[in-house]
C-alpha cells in the first residue's frame, strides 16, 4: 500500500499502565481513546471511523458518544492494531471515512487476557486437533524448541539470548512509567528460574493492564491539529499458518512472513534499514527481537544475538531499539503491538523520555499468535 498521504494526528496510552484494578479492558481502551482525543483536539462525535480489537466496535462507539461511517475489527494477535492502521488508511483512501480511532485495551493483571482462540484455538481447529497435546497451551513452551534449534544452527549463546533482556532494563531505567527499572546482569538473568528451556523467567515479558489509542487521518488534514503530525510512510502485513505453533510455520527460524512484511513495509516507503533511526520490535520474549531485527533484514540469518550483544541496541548504540524497556521492562498486556507504535511516535514527536536525537524515522514491527502473523509500519515526522 502506497503510506504516504497518511498521518497519525493523535496517540495516547490509559493514563496508569502495569496494574490498574479499577478499569476493565473496556476502560482502558477508552481512557486511552480519551487521551488521544484530548491529544489530537478532537470530540469523539467528530470521528467517523473506529477500530477495535477483541471487543465489540458497537459497544465502544456507544460508550464513546460515536456514531462512525466505517468499523474494523480485524483480530490477528499482537499486530492487530498494526493492520487495522493499515486498514484505516485504506478506508480513508476510498472515502469511507476522514477520520479514524484506532483503541486497544487489555487488562491482562488484574482481570486475565481477553477471551480469545490466540492461546487453545477455535473448536475443530488445527491447534485443538494437533498443537495443545505437545505445548499444553504454554506460551513459552511453543518457542521453546524453535530457539533451541537456531541456537544449534547459529551457534548463539545462552549468554547473548540473556543480553537481550538486559539492555532493555537500561532503556526501562530512563523511563518513569516502566514497571522494571532497576539495572540486571547476564549473570542474573541466567540464574532466574527455567519455564521452556533455554527460555527462562527474565526472557519473558511482563504481564500489565494498559490500554492505547491512535488517531489517522489523510497528509492533506494533518495541519488542522495541534500537534506535529507523524506520517505512516510504509506498511507491510503477512499471514502464514495457525495461531498456535510455529510449527506450521514453512521456516520457523527464518520466518517468511517477516521478510515478506518488510520488502512490503521499505518497497511502499521506498527506504532500506539503513534508513531507520529508530527500531521497536514486539518483545513478548527474549528471541523475538533477535528474529526480527534478521527477517527485517538489519543483521544477516545468526547474528542478531551477538549484534544485540555488543551493545549496538542499547543506549548509545548505533540503532537504538525498544526504548521504552519493551514488553520485557516497560508493559505488556497480552497483545503488545499498539505500545511499540506508541514509542515510535512519542519518539518522532520528540516526546519519549529516552529520546533519541535527530530521530527521523521509526520502523514498529509485531507479530501475531506465535509466528502466525507479523505487520511493520515505518513512521517518519518528514513528509
């Protein structure tokens, strides 16, 4: 999809995150859908198209005040929000609509994850027939084996797959909402308790209630709102099996569905990695950020773990990636695609607390289920 006559207006999270006992998932998306209405200088009444997520759109435009032209309520895991951008703007692109909310809560603390077939499958689903018996619904235990086996292939060390977690504290420590500030060591990491080995507990993420909430318009409108507009310059989207087991998955350790996602993201936004600034991939363990910064195509297949390693992530380093502290430090309420877009815009607008200077772009990537689905846009505060 051609990005460039589009432009995010207004973006806000809930305004607590990490345990918020008193919202339902239902309140956080509309406390975040709030905050990003208040951002863009917007009532909802002036909205004309929304998306939603796990929850019905009727209920949230009720709940909103909005009566909308045009809904969405595509659900393929933690992207879910990245392909509803791009559904958006396709929306607007045919004149269904001027004006989208995109909302996402999830009270995953303090009430559990939404009901949905991403964690035991729909009835008469491949995954109830053939995945459930070999993972017992374990989220660590599906990527348990495929990491085990790059690390045969690689020759990645337990030490670099723990160093993933590690530098992400650093960014979480420069960050006042993170819920894990405090600083942690390899040597830490590897002695916290195994869940699905090699995954252990601190290569795991956070479990968090949090909400967010994006408003799109086309290039042409972005000037009638208060703040400086961010442009959507490049989207791609993949699917390629299941929800449950990346099993079923043609490669698991070189996930087509990324690289696919990504010629779609750089081919539509006519820039290579190279061209990015700023990184946030979707974290949900440690590994995830090593798959995707290779099927991105930043690093080649085995050597995103040393890359991560050596300290060209962290603070200071020459691509700065997850600076917020990332599902693994800073949030993560069960589908996290929406908090990396966050990041990426707050840092383009010059707003994140770990800023990073002279940032022009900011490539988000997610995944969907485990290696189902992925979607990456590239924001950019150039036209």
């Amino acid at each position: 999809m051609s990005s460039a006559g589009f432009a995010i207006v207004g973006a806000a999270e809930s305004t607590r995150i990490g345990k918020v006992p008193e919202l339902s998932s239902v309140g956080l998306a509309l406390d975040a859908a709030a905050n990003a209405l208040a951002d863009a200088g917007l009532e909802a009444a002036q909205v004309d198209g929304l998306t939603t997520g796990y929850m019905p759109p009727a209920n949230v435009a009720q709940l909103l005040g909005m009566k909308p032209a045009w809904v969405d309520n595509t659900v393929v895991g933690g992207c879910s929000w990245m392909n509803q951008l791009r559904n958006a703007m396709a929306a607007i692109a045919a004149g269904y609509c001027e004006t989208v909310l995109i909302t996402y809560g999830e009270s995953g603390r303090s009430h559990g994850f939404l009901p949905n077939v991403l964690d035991l499958g729909a009835p008469g689903s491949i995954e109830q027939q053939f995945d459930l018996m070999y993972c017992s619904g374990n989220r660590a235990s599906l990527f348990a084996m495929p990491v085990a086996r790059y690390m045969h292939e690689t020759g990645m060390t337990h030490e670099q797959l723990a160093s993933v977690p590690v530098v992400q504290r650093e960014w979480a420590a420069m960050n006042s909402r993170a819920k894990l500030r405090e600083p942690t060591t390899v040597e830490a990491v590897l002695a916290s308790r195994v869940i699905a080995w090699p995954i252990l507990r601190d290569m795991c993420c956070l479990v968090s209630d949090a909400g967010g909430a994006l408003i799109v318009t086309s290039a042409e409108r972005s000037s009638d709102f208060p703040k400086p507009p961010v442009y959507v310059v490049g989207t791609g989207s993949s699917l390629e099996t299941g929800l449950m087991s990346p099993a079923g998955v043609e490669d698991p350790l070189r996930p087509g569905l990324v690289r696919r996602s990504a010629a779609q993201a750089f081919g539509s936004a006519g820039l290579t990695p190279a061209d990015i600034d700023h990184l946030m991939i979707y974290d949900a363990f440690a590994h995830t950020p090593i798959f995707g910064l290779e099927g991105l195509g930043f690093v080649e297949f085995g050597e995103a773990g040393p890359f991560i390693a050596e300290r060209n992530t962290a603070p200071g380093g020459r691509l700065p990636m997850n600076t917020n502290g990332g599902g693994l430090c800073y949030a993560h309420s069960g589908s996290y695609g929406m908090l990396c877009m966050q990041e990426s815009i707050r840092q383009l607008r010059g707003e994140a607390e770990a800023q990073i200077d002279g940032a022009r772009t900011s490539l988000a990537h997610g995944w969907g289920g485990f290696w189902s689905a992925c979607a990456t846009i590239i924001f950019s505060n150039q036209r």
